[in-house]
C-alpha cells in the first residue's frame, strides 16, 4: 500500500495516512468536538469515498480470499462502507435516496464480513445478504401468522436484542484492553490483529441495529409520500379471531352514548359508519389494545415517555457485570442503601397526630 493520495492542498499521503485522518476525523464528530453540520460530514465522506475508490483499484479484497489470507495492516479497510453508512444516516436532506444510500453501504460491509467469516459473522443473517445480492426484499410477501406465533417471535426478538447487546458491551471491553496495549507500543501483530477483529464485530452488531431502524424509516417515508400523493392506503391488522392478515382501510369513525345516537347519526350519513361506545371499546378489546372485562392487564399508553427498552436492557446487564466483578462502588453503595433502609423504616413518615 505505498499508493500515495493527492490532495487539493497540494499535499500527498499514504492510503493509511488518509484512512487514519478520516477516522479520526469520523471520531471527533462522534464525540461532539467537531461540529456536526452538512458541510463538514460531506467533506468527510469525499475522504472515505476516496480512500474506498483506491482499495478497489488496488484490489485488496477477494471473495476468494479467507481471513487469514488478509494481511493485519489491511484489515482497517474493510471498515470503509461501516463508516460511509453511518455518516449518511446523518444526512437529513433527500432522507429517503439518504437512507437507500446507507442501506447499500451497509449490506455490502455485512455480506462482506459473512464472505470472509470475520468473528460476530453468525449475526448476519444469509437472507441479509442474499438480498444484497439480488433477491427478493424482506417485506415483499409477508407470512400470516397467528396471534401465539407473533408472540413467539417478539419473545425470540427480544432474547436476541439481550443476546446481542451483552456481546456488543463484551466486545466494546475487550476493545478498549486491547486498544490500551496498543498505545502502550507492547502489542505484536497477534494482539493488533485481534483488536481489529473485535472493532469489526463491535460494527456489525451495531450496524444490525440500525438496518432495522432504516428500514423502519423507510418505510415511513414511503407511507407518508403515498398519503402526499394521494394514494390509497392500506395497512395490515391482526386481530385475535383470526389467524390471517386483514387488510383494512382506516376510515373516520363517530362514537356516540348510545344505540339510539346511533340509528340517528348513521341514518342521516349511511357512508361514515358509527359506533357506541361499548362497540368502539370491544373493538379495541379484540385488537388487542385495551384489556377485556375483568383483565388484569394494563392498558399500553401511547405517551409513554420512560426509558426505552435498549436502556432498560443495558442496566440490568451493566448491574450484573457489577455483581459478577464485586465492583467496589456499587458495593459501596448497595451497603449505603442498606445503612439508609435501617434509618428510615418504611412506614415511619410522620406520626405527628397518630397516637
């Protein structure tokens, strides 16, 4: 890689060079020092672009290759379309070709992963990487499924998302060991090479996550331009009777007191049906959004605004690694709380008036 880069100033730099520029370029927006702003993230995707367009014409990459045929100096490459991906997802005009972009980005830097069976490949799944390849979209035709098998699938989903954030915080640790050997300039070229490896699966994992929000996102956008355009639009209901999608039509609804309102309101406007409100709460029982009579499940709020479920995730996991390496400040303070709970007993309050 003695390819030397020339710049607009006038200057010339290794491939490397320019790589190692660009990252830390890449980490100090990142960490806020650098100022996030459009001009400064298209700037800094022309340096990846360009770094990317000499890997391809060096050819340092073949599917024929396997990982150990990659030479360690190498390896920081394969990052590329990692770092490509992510400075799109910050590009806020044209979101919707922003987000096809990043997409593009991302499955290539997964497929390629699987291709050389880097450490965290098992994440990927091989339909994300046939599609990327030419087959058919996830999404196209999606399977019927009954109410227990949706509920499977969440509980697995959920399994998975722990899995996967436990492996990521594991992977992100062993990073920074690794890292501090580095810099110590005591690391041989095993120690570089595994760091580079756990760098790599610490991106997949997170690349994984956020394909599922593009994806998400996307198909927002797309629903919003087909509400803008005027189309039609349907969407797909499951309700408890039924183990098959219904396509349904959100039509505006009237909810009146009672029966009679009803044979009223609906006489004068046959075309906009109207429920009571009994009908329009059993309606709501049976898709599952509110609780039947004498349920005990609570109600979902749509205005929720307490900690998602990724932070609640992250501190049980972070309070069972401290349990695990008797971390001397959390220790500290569940022995505080424990001095604090023999103070103040519960029930104590204020007994002013109460004999």
């Amino acid at each position: 890689m003695a390819i030397s880069v020339d710049q607009n100033l006038g200057d010339s730099e290794s491939l490397p060079q320019l790589l190692a520029r660009a990252e830390r370029e890449y980490q100090l927006i990142e960490d806020g020092t650098l100022p996030n702003s459009h001009a400064a993230i298209t700037e800094l995707i022309r340096k990846f672009e360009t770094a990317t367009k000499y890997v391809s014409v060096l050819g340092l990459f073949s599917r024929n290759e396997k990982l150990e045929e990659i030479p360690t100096s190498d390896l920081p490459f394969l990052l590329l379309p990692a770092y490509l991906a992510k400075l799109f997802l910050k590009l806020n005009d044209s979101r919707l070709e922003r987000l096809e972009t990043a997409e593009i980005y991302i499955k290539d830097f997964l497929g390629r992963c699987k291709d050389y069976e880097v450490p965290g490949h098992l994440a990927i799944p091989f339909s994300l990487v046939s599609n990327s390849r030419g087959a058919a979209e996830i999404g196209d035709e999606i399977p019927h499924h009954s109410p227990v098998e949706i509920l499977q699938n969440a509980t697995a989903k959920r399994a998975a998302k722990i899995a996967a954030l436990h492996q990521k915080l594991e992977s992100q640790e062993k990073t920074a060991q690794l890292k501090k050997r580095i810099d110590a300039g005591t690391a041989d070229d095993d120690v570089e090479r595994a760091y580079y490896q756990n760098v790599i699966n610490t991106w997949i994992l997170e690349l994984l996550e956020d394909l599922t929000f593009l994806q998400e996102e996307k198909a927002m956008l797309d629903h919003r331009g087909k509400l803008a355009r005027g189309e039609k639009v349907e969407e797909r209901v499951i309700t408890p009777h039924h183990d098959d999608n219904v396509r349904r039509v959100d039509k505006p609804i009237t909810i009146v007191k009672n029966d009679i309102q009803k044979r009223v309101f609906g006489a004068g406007y046959p075309s906009l049906p109207t429920l009571t409100i009994e009908e329009f709460y059993q309606e709501l029982v049976d898709e599952g959004k509110m609780p039947g009579p004498g349920s005990s499940k609570k109600a979902e709020s749509l205005n929720y605004q307490g900690p998602t479920e990724e932070q609640l995730l992250g501190d049980i996991l972070k309070k069972e690694r401290e349990i695990e390496t008797d971390d001397p400040e959390a220790l500290e303070n569940a022995r505080a709380y424990d001095d604090w709970k023999d103070e103040h007993r519960r029930g104590w309050g204020n007994r002013i008036g109460k004999g």
